[in-house]
C-alpha cells in the first residue's frame, strides 16, 4: 500500500473523528497553483504556497494542499494532514499550544461533535459581521484575510 493511500484512509478517519466533511487533497504545487490561478477567491494569495509551505487549508474552496514532494516520512505527512484538518475543523484556533493539543487528540482518537460546512458559514459570517462592527464597511474580497483570529479555546 502507498502513502497517499494510506493517507487517504486516515483522512476519512480523522474526518468522521472531527464529524466534518472531508476536504479534496491536492499533492503536489503544480496543481494547487492551478486551483489558485483558476480561483478567484484564491487568486489574491499567490504566496499560499510559497517554497516553506508543507501544507495549505482553504476551507471556503473545499480543499487542503500537501506538500507531498516535501515530506518524505509518512509521519510527517500524516502530522501535516492533522494539521490542516484543525484548521479545517477549528478555524477559531490559532497555532499554539491549544493547536498542538487538538494535532494530539486526532492522533489519539478523540472525537468531536459534528461541524458542518454551514457551522462554518456561520462561523464567517459572525466574523464578517465583527469585523464590519468594528471597522465599518469592507469589501467582499478583502473579508478578514488581514485579521487573525483569537485563541480561544474549543
């Protein structure tokens, strides 16, 4: 059996674990620069795979880069694709100690209530929504991309 498919199979697992939808997995840079130059929502974010990047969560396009090519081990590709997937799942968390956490649990089996994509919408648009409170009116494709979120804990 190959990494990718391996991988794959996790994927599914750690999916039902975080009770999300699974995301498409693009391998290789080539292709996620084609998905950017075709998407318009990506299009600005030329950088998003820049020579550092290992891994990519683009959760309003429905999909997850992995720098396959990059990551000879499959424990770093499977530490990668845990790491994406909080992103994916708890997009309220940002990397630090509660992130590792949460890359631990996946590992571990933990399981979470289910997170829809229209959690997610909802999680957005409460952000747009606080976003546009707080500094008034902005343009569509400049939403949020500026601003981090807060760690708060899940």
């Amino acid at each position: 059996m190959n990494k990718k498919t391996i991988l794959m199979e996790r994927l599914d697992k750690y999916c039902k674990q975080l009770g999300c939808s699974t995301p498409k997995i693009i391998w290789t840079k080539s292709d996620f620069m084609k998905v950017i130059n075709e998407t318009p929502s990506l299009k600005k974010h030329k950088g998003l795979a820049s020579r550092n990047t290992l891994g990519r969560c683009c959760r309003e396009e429905g999909l997850v880069y992995i720098a396959y090519q990059k990551l000879v081990k499959l424990r770093d590709l499977d530490h990668t694709i845990r790491h994406e997937l909080v992103h994916w799942r708890f997009p309220q968390v940002n990397h630090g100690e509660r992130f590792e956490k949460l890359i631990k649990q996946i590992k571990d089996g933990v399981c979470w209530k289910p997170f829809t994509d229209a959690d997610f919408e909802a999680y957005w648009q409460k952000r747009r929504e606080s976003w546009t409170q707080k500094h008034g009116i902005i343009k569509e494709d400049t939403l949020i991309y500026t601003e981090r979120g807060s760690n708060n804990n899940v």
